[in-house]
C-alpha cells in the first residue's frame, strides 16, 4: 500500500532551484531532472522504510543520474519530503 505523500515547500522551491540550474546548463536537462526526482518520490511512497535514517529522524533516498538526496520523514501513513538537495550542499536546520 503506497503512503501518502506530501512535498513542502522549501523541497518544491529546492527543485524549482535545481530545474532552472539544468535548464541553463543544457534545454531539456531539467525535464529529466524533474522525472528523475518524482520518479524517485514515487518510489519512496511505495517503499519508504526502504531507506534507512542518516540523521535524527530523516531518511534520504538518492537519485541515479543527478546526485540529489531526498530528504524525508515518515509518520503514520505519510511521507514528508522536507528538501531535494544536491550532495554537495549541507541539509537545512
């Protein structure tokens, strides 16, 4: 049974950032980017203790092809997406 997902904000704007990095870089890149990472949420949504816990309560799944983590919690039966970052950048407080 898939869990409910909800994304925040501050990951919406972290992919909304990222998106618009690719699309300067290359046009086309950022719908890749943007399948790869809803593609991964998806995932997570089916298999959320999958990942384990890298730091207090948060789990992060990683993308393939762009290096980004998907910062995420569970409770009950829903998934929070806190933040989509690069594996370069530190995670928020």
């Amino acid at each position: 049974m898939a869990y409910n997902i909800i994304v925040k904000t501050e990951a919406y704007l972290d992919i909304d950032q990222a998106m618009t990095w690719y699309q300067e870089q290359k046009k086309g890149l950022e719908i890749e980017l943007y399948h790869e990472i809803f593609d991964a949420i998806d995932y997570i949504s089916e298999h959320p203790k999958l990942f384990q816990k890298k730091y207090k309560r948060f789990r992060i799944r990683y993308t393939d092809k762009f290096q980004y983590g998907i910062h995420y919690t569970i409770e009950k039966k829903t998934v929070f997406v806190h933040a989509v970052l690069h594996t370069a950048r530190e995670p928020r407080d």
